[in-house]
C-alpha cells in the first residue's frame, strides 16, 4: 500500500458507521456479513450502509462477494494487516510492549469483545 492507499483506509474508518460496520466484520471472521444483516444491527437503510461498504472497500479493508441475492462483505486481512503494520512500524521508541501483539492490544484476546476470536480458538493445539 502507498502512503494515498493507508490515508484512504484510514479515512473510511473516520466515521462512526464504518467503524461500527468494520468491527462487525472483524468479528464475523471468514464467514463474512450479508449487507442486508450489517443494515439491520446498525439500524440504517439499505443504501446508505451500501455508501458505507463501498467506502471500507474502496479504503481495501473490506471486500465483497455475491451469494445468491446477497451481497456478503468480508474483512480484507492483507488491507487491514497492512494498515496495522503501517500504523506500528518503528513504534514506541524501541519498546513494542507499549502497545501490545497486534490482535490482542486491547483486551487480551482475538476479538474486539473480549471473546477469543475464532481463528484463536482453531490455532490452539494444546489441548486445554
């Protein structure tokens, strides 16, 4: 990505609606969201949340696929994992403990819930 690119992801997340759409996204995982569903939870016409997707797609943090009648929005992992990478590289004077493991920064677990995300959950192995 290009200094444009990040500055336009970033700009898709700047507003309280796509942030909201974005988070809903990270935690559906790879099973994605039909754009019918993101409307309903956030209580927006069908339009409008359609302007919001366009702009998280055009910012290459989300990206979409037709199933049937749906339209099924799903996190970009390359587009956000780069955003992050961007967002950290040669963070926090040498000391990357300041922020946390990207993933886990805010509440110690995969998810923006609390609740370990579900790609956490298939990559333990140790059997607990």
């Amino acid at each position: 990505m290009t200094q444009e690119n990040f500055a336009r992801a970033l700009g898709a997340l700047a507003q309280t609606h796509r942030l909201a759409a974005f988070r809903m996204l990270v935690e559906a995982g790879d099973t994605g969201l039909p754009a019918g569903t993101i409307s309903r939870r956030l209580g927006l016409a069908p339009s409008t949340v359609s302007h919001h997707l366009a702009q998280l797609e055009t910012g290459g943090l989300v990206g979409a696929t037709r199933s049937g009648r749906n339209q099924i929005y799903r996190l970009n992992r390359n587009g956000t994992r780069e955003l992050m990478m961007f967002l950290t590289q040669e963070c926090c004077a040498g000391d990357p403990g300041l922020i946390g493991t990207l993933g886990t920064c805010a509440t110690g677990t995969g998810s923006a819930t609390g609740r370990p995300a579900e790609s956490d959950e298939k990559r333990d192995t140790s059997g607990t």
